[in-house]
C-alpha cells in the first residue's frame, strides 16, 4: 500500500503549522525537505541571530520529531522550494 503523496511546499505548510501549535518559534527558521532515496526529512536554517535566540533548539527538535511522523504517513513529489517559519 502506497502513502498519499505531498509536494515539498505541502509537507512544509504542515510542519510550520504544527510548529506553531506547539511552541513560540523564532522567526527566520527555514525548513526544507531533504530527500534519501525513498525516504525523506525536514532540515533547518537559520542565521547565528536566530540560531542564538530562545526557543530554536526546541524547535529543531520538534520539527525533527514532526518529520519522522509525516514521512511515515506520505510520500514526497518532485518539486517545491524551502520556505521559512
């Protein structure tokens, strides 16, 4: 049974959503998808001003958390950009 497929720029409104839901995070934060065959995670950015402000290491360990769940439940399309938080 094959998992519905998302594009890049789905997947990341859903992450930024459930980011939002959760804690304060940081504004600046970009997200993106990175792809490993068949397999994929989220990835985070941001410069040393946002890196160093409250809250960002907890949310990189959110988003990795919400990642892992995504990419059990759909697939990746081809195509999207990163977009920030």
């Amino acid at each position: 049974m094959s998992k519905p497929v998302k594009t890049e720029a789905e997947l990341v409104a859903m992450a930024r959503r459930e980011l939002k839901a959760h804690l304060d995070c940081p504004d600046g934060i970009r997200i993106a998808v990175l792809r490993d065959g068949q397999s994929w995670e989220f990835r985070a950015e941001a410069d040393d001003v946002t890196v160093a402000r409250p809250g960002y290491p907890e949310c990189v360990a959110m988003l990795v958390q919400i990642g892992d769940h995504l990419s059990k439940q759909y697939d990746v399309s081809q195509g999207g950009v990163p977009d920030a938080v």
